[in-house]
C-alpha cells in the first residue's frame, strides 16, 4: 500500500510523534502505580534514559513502540511499503541501539524489562504485574522492592496520629 499523505504531510505527522510519556508508557505507570511502586520516568542518570526504572532495585523498564522496533518486520518479515530500505535500516539502528543500551544497563548491575507497547495498550494491568514479578524475584535475591510509603501528614501530625 502507497503514503496517502504527500511528503510534506508525512514529514509533519512524524515529526509529531512523541518519544515521552506515550499512551502505553502512561497506561503502565498508571497500572504500576495503582499497585502501589514508586518509580521514576525517564531518569537521565540511568543509561538508555529508561521509560521506567527502580532505582533501588536497579530494574529498567522500556515500553518499545511496535512500530519504531520493527516488531512486525522481525516477527514476520513485513516491512512498510513506502520506502522499506530506509525504515529496514532504521528497526535494524534501533535494535541495536536497544541491545547495546541493555548490555551496558547489565554490565552495571541492572535488570532490563522490554515490553511491547501494543501489550501494554490491550492489558495495562497484565504488564504491571509482569513488573511486578520481576521485581519481587529481585528482592528474592537481595535487591530493595519499591513499594510506597506511608509519611505523616500534616493534617494528621496536628490530630496526634502517625501513619
């Protein structure tokens, strides 16, 4: 199938795509949070500047879009019909860019979590607790787990409670 969109339409629409806080990566923090962990959103300390990491539990988590991975180029061989040499040299960059941020990400102690941003869209909740999972398996081994934590509030300092 040709662009319906002539070259400086597509040049607008791309350029639009955002590469923060996508709609898979709000849906996960949402459903992460709603289990109760505490995270933080693309940490430029961490290598590959991931979408969501646990500092304590040295755990990186990437949403990959389905599209800007390849995902159906290395699953089936379906590249895009408009301009494939480009966009099959593209997902190839990206994958290894991908690896290569994972290998430095484990080389310093870290776990890494890649997770389609389609699976995260069609069961948010499912890819939460695959999260989940893997970060009690850290904590089984020693890591810290990040849970939330209760602190006193104000309101309830001055009534005499601590939570």
């Amino acid at each position: 199938m040709t662009d319906v969109f002539d070259s400086v339409m597509r040049s607008r629409i791309m350029r639009s795509v955002r590469t923060s806080k996508t709609d898979p990566e709000e849906r996960l923090a949402k459903a992460l949070f709603d289990l109760g962990l505490r995270f933080r959103r693309n940490d430029p300390n961490v290598a590959g500047k991931p979408d969501i990491s646990f500092p304590q539990a040295r755990l990186a988590v990437f949403v990959d879009g389905d599209f800007w991975h390849g995902r159906t180029w290395f699953a089936s061989g379906a590249a895009p019909a408009t301009n494939p040499s480009f966009w099959i040299a593209k997902f190839e960059r990206n994958r290894t860019r991908d690896r290569i941020v994972d290998a430095e990400l484990r080389s310093g102690g870290w776990s890494v979590m890649r997770i389609w941003g389609s699976d995260v869209r069609r069961t948010p909740r499912i890819a939460a607790q695959r999260v989940r999972a893997r970060l009690r398996r850290l904590a089984r081994a020693g890591r810290a787990y990040p849970s939330a934590k209760r602190r006193a509030t104000l309101r309830s300092i001055r009534a005499g409670r601590r939570s």
